[in-house]
C-alpha cells in the first residue's frame, strides 16, 4: 500500500460516521508567534495543548489531522532504518470525549482491519507506574479484551510510556504499538522484546497517550479537568511495515530521492547507505523548513537547517559528488510531496536557490577550515605535549567559526592519528550555549548597574553564592546571567529543578562564613586555557581575552571559597562586605535556567 493510501484511509477511517472525527489542518513546521516554547512543531498535539487543557474547540471534541514535524534531536541516528528529522504524523484526538476504551479499540481496528496488518506481529507497551501516576493495567485489559496475548504486553517506566510536549503542559501515560519487522520474532518476554527494539526487529508504529495530567516546570501537578487522547502514527513507519520493509528508506517515500541519488552519483546504495540515507533525510528536511521562509543561519531554526544541509554536503562528498548541486533531488522531493503540501511547487525555485547557495558558502567555509585545521595540525606537529591531542580550543574553533559539524573534525583528527578530549569540547560547547540562550532571550542585561560601593560587595557576595550552589548542587551549575544594582543582584544560573529552601539556606550560609572569616579577594593573571582546564568556573569565555583575570576569595590558610572568571571590580576583603547575605526569592527563568534574587541587609 503506498504513503498515500495510508493517508487517506486513516483520515476515512476517523472521519467515518461511526467515529465522527472532524479533520483539521496541520500546523506549520515553524510554530505560530504565540508559542516560543519549541523551535519546531514536533508533535501534532501541539497546536492543540490549550484544548487539551479545557478550552473548547471550533470543531468539536474529536479531531483528526495529518501533522508535519521536525524532530532533531535524533540527528546522529540518521543513517540507520527508522530515525527521520522530518516526519508525518497522523494523529486522531479525544478532547475530554472518549477514553482509553475507544482509542486502543480503533488503533486496533485501523492496524489490523483497516491496513491488514498481521495481529501475530504486534507488541504492546504499558505504563508501569510511578509516583505521579499509576500502572495502566486498563490498556493492558483492553488489549488482552481484543485478543493480544498477555505475554506480548509489557510494563515499562517513564522514560518509554509516559509523553509530555515539554517541561509544561498535557501529559500523560501512553500505551504503544510495535511491530516486528523480521516477521516471525515470536518473542516471548520483556527482555527478548527489549533486545528486539535495540536492534530495531520490532519498531514502533503508533502512540496512544492518555493525557489526563498536567506539568508545570517539569514537574506533575496534579489532574486536567478533563481526560484527552492523543494519538501519534509515523506515517514513514506505517508505510515501511506495510510495503514489507525494515526501513524507511526502502518505502515510497524515499526511493524516488534514493534513485535520483545513484544516477547522479554513479555510485550504488547498498555500498553507501548511511551516506545515502543522510542526503535523503537531511535535504527532504530542509526543502520543508526553508519553504516556510527560513533561510540558513547562525540562530534558532536557521541554524537547524544550517546543519542540516551542511551535513548533507559533507555526506554528498564522501560520495564524490561535490558539483553536483541539489537542485535534482530537490525537484524529486518536491514532487512525492506537491499533492499534499501544493505550496511546495510553487516555491521550488527559492527552495533550490537557498539550498544551493548554502552548499556553496559552506564550500568556502570548508576550504578555510580545513587549511586552518592544516596549519593547526602542522604547528602542533613535533610539539610533544599536544602532538597527539588537537586541543579543544581549536575544536571550538573549528565548529563555531569555521562551521565544521564535529564529526567532520573528529574524522580529520582521527585521520591525522589526532586524540580530541570531548569532554573539554562539550564543556565549552555547554558555555558558548548558555551564552546564546541568554542573547537569544534578552532576558537580562548583565554585568554591574554601576561601580557603586554597595554592588561592588554584592558582586563580590555573588561570586560567593554561585560556589555556594555548586558545591551544593553540583558542577553542572554555571552562571547564565547577572544584574546587579546597588539593591540587589539578580542571578540566572543552569539548573533543572527548583532549589529548596534548605540548600538556599545552606548557600546563604556558606557566603556568610566566607563573609565573616575576612577572605582576600586575590586577582590573578592566567592563560585563557590553563584557567579553563584548572577549573576556574567561568562563562562567556568568548568575550575575554587570551589572557584574563581570575578573581579568587582566599582566607589567611589558602583555602580558596571562590575562583571565577571576572573582569571586576570587587572588594579586597570580604570583611568589607557589610550586612547579611540573603537569598530572598527562587524561580524558574527558562528552561533549564533558574533564577535568585539575594541581598544584603
Ligand atoms: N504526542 C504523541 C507523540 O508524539 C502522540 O501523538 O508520540
């Protein structure tokens, strides 16, 4: 059965006057002003979460769309048999109507009546319970009511059966359908089922998710007043098990881009799969996002689809095909999709033209970077400290300025007999990300109000509670903005979940001793990297110079309470610091960002 059939027959079957759904428009790839929360749309409920949460909609309490999403966050899985960026999802919706019964009911039906499917092939998953929600022993029954073995049903955690959009929102337990792809696995446990999903025998093909709770900043809060389904189905997946294949390339989705890519390359695909299948997903991908008018860029989805088709052209080299634009499977892409998506034609010309113009900036990029990676290499050559390591400065480099996707540096330096500590990497990566987030929101300043005595002491008192909260945090706190005024400082800080009160108080303490035993506040000069990778705590390493300023508090036996990155100014001992520390408010910020508000008094 084609992609197309499969479309059409899940829309026919919910619209249907015995199940009544009303269908509703997809929402654009990029999503609406209102909603800043994601990049992308990533699930079809999400133009739907303030229904979910009670409001009524136009069309009634059951719909039914067919939802273009771009999910990235798989991006190094592509390449293996069922990992897309870009993706179709057929979704069907209960807006405080029917409940678990209907819905496992016709997931069911539509697998196994309408498509035909083969019931001995599937397998089912349960939420097994937690402390927000209990086991779902209802969709067992239902499932085992319509005739699946009992020992083909398996209990899983969180982490597989329980769907949130994001950290606020509709959520709730879901129950999931897999399907054996080898066709005879016959297996017999959750542990034989487990081995089957990690060597993708059996995949998943739809996600009926019972969102009857609600989050707020990560955290369950309680019930909706209402008890919603929200269903998923891949339509690439629907249509790999129906054609019979293992992946998704080999289905009608692909085999045309495929195709075009063998006559254009002269190279065959069974011998270049992972090259193939990155070309294939990444480009469809881009032709998608740039025709909702996004262009290629260093920020937000421009970058997303910076890298993707940066990656593409990387993978379109190992093929050697580097003249040959894209323009050709542009063009085939286009046309698996114009029925559905008719905006597609029309914008063909500036899709390609986008597209191709980026290969070629990228080409540039690649030609820079790889002459400074050339002389980087030949400068460090014969050095014995870092003859075998490319330092992760340069790494930086090379993927911030230069573009370079990592793996690309991780190849020449592995070609070169080049170690890369990845961790020194990421942990930079982790800073320069902080920074952006924090430009991209604007949602402070930063730095001092002024010079003034009273924020100079309570700059210094900062410094003092961000070694405060790591010590009792964590390491994986760092500083994501600062205001300080003479009043009070305002301080954003990497952490995912709400400080309690007690570690407040324990941080407030620490700064107080340190306060009390009358510190040094020592300036001292340091090489960018050595401070770096000493573990002096810092962020916006960008914006110093190769050589900057530590600021440490010392007491009199050299312990060190403090050492940051710092361009001042601060007071020379703590004991200049007058007043109390006080911590007098905690808050979610953004994502991932928490915000404090402290003062002296
Ligand atoms: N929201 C769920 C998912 O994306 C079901 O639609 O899997």
């Amino acid at each position: 059965m084609q992609s197309d059939d499969i479309r059409a027959k899940f829309i026919a079957f919910f619209t249907d006057p015995r199940r009544k759904h009303e269908l509703i428009q997809g929402a654009p790839l990029i999503p609406s002003e209102t909603d800043k929360s994601v990049l992308f749309t990533t699930a079809g409920m999400q133009q739907l979460a303030p229904y979910l949460l009670g409001e009524e909609h136009p069309k009634g309490k059951r719909l039914v769309s067919v939802q273009k999403c771009v999910r990235t966050q798989d991006i190094d899985e592509i390449g293996d048999n069922i990992h897309v960026t870009f993706f179709e999802m057929l979704g069907n919706w209960s807006l405080g109507d029917y409940f678990k019964e209907d819905a496992i009911k016709w997931s069911y039906e539509f697998l196994i009546d309408e498509l035909g499917l083969d019931k001995a092939r599937i397998y089912i998953t349960c939420f097994e319970g937690n402390d927000d929600a209990p086991k779902d022993k209802k969709s067992a029954e239902i499932w085992e009511s319509l005739g699946i073995p009992k020992e083909r049903i398996y209990f899983l955690g969180e982490k597989d059966n329980w769907w949130s959009p994001g950290d606020n929102g509709p959520c709730g337990p879901d129950t999931e359908m897999f399907y054996d792809v080898v066709g005879n696995l016959n297996l017999k446990s959750k542990e034989e089922f487990k081995k089957a999903d990690e060597k993708q025998q059996v995949v998943e093909i739809w996600n009926d998710v019972f969102m009857e709770y609600e989050k707020k900043d990560g955290r369950i809060v309680g019930k909706l007043k209402q008890q919603n389904v929200d269903t998923g189905a891949g339509l690439e997946r629907l249509a790999m098990v129906m054609q019979g294949k293992d992946n998704i390339f080999d289905t009608d989705l692909f085999s045309g881009v495929i195709k075009k890519l063998e006559e254009t390359s002269g190279k065959s695909y069974t011998d270049n799969q992972k090259s193939f299948r990155i070309i294939a997903d990444h480009i469809r991908s881009a032709v998608f996002i740039t025709a909702e008018g996004v262009l290629p860029s260093n920020t937000e989805h421009g970058y997303i689809v910076r890298r993707l088709i940066r990656r593409a052209v990387i993978a379109k080299d190992r093929l050697g095909l580097e003249d040959s634009g894209l323009h050709s499977l542009i063009e085939v892409i286009v046309s698996v999709y114009e029925k559905h998506y008719p905006y597609l034609r029309s914008k063909v010309m500036t899709i390609s033209r986008t597209i191709e113009e980026e290969e070629k900036k990228f080409r540039k990029t690649l030609d820079r970077g790889i002459k400074q990676f050339e002389r980087t290499y030949n400068m460090s050559v014969g050095r014995s400290t870092v003859d075998s390591e490319l330092s992760s400065e340069v790494v930086f480099d090379l993927v911030t300025t230069y573009g370079f996707p990592f793996e690309l540096v991780k190849e020449l330096a592995d070609e070169r007999g080049l170690r890369i500590d990845e961790d020194a990497f990421n942990r930079r990566m982790e800073l320069h990300r902080e920074t952006s987030r924090a430009g991209a929101e604007q949602k402070f300043k930063g730095g001092l109000a002024d010079a003034s005595e009273e924020t100079t002491m309570l700059h210094t008192a900062t410094h003092l509670m961000l070694a405060g909260l790591r010590k009792y945090l964590g390491e994986h706190v760092h500083q994501a903005g600062s205001n300080i005024t003479a009043e009070r400082t305002r301080f954003d800080f990497t952490h995912g979940e709400k400080v309690d009160r007690g570690t407040l108080d324990k941080v407030e303490a620490y700064v107080n001793e340190v306060i009390r035993n009358k510190c040094n506040v020592v300036i001292e000069e340091m090489d960018k990297n050595t401070a770096m990778e000493s573990g002096v705590e810092g962020s916006f390493w960008e914006r110093y110079p190769d050589t900057v300023n530590v600021y440490m508090v010392k007491s009199s036996d050299g312990t060190v309470y403090s050492s940051e990155l710092c361009g001042g100014p601060h007071v020379k001992n703590t004991g200049d610091i007058k007043g109390t520390f006080k911590i007098t408010k905690e808050e979610a910020s953004s994502a991932g960002v928490r915000r404090v508000k402290a003062v002296l008094k």
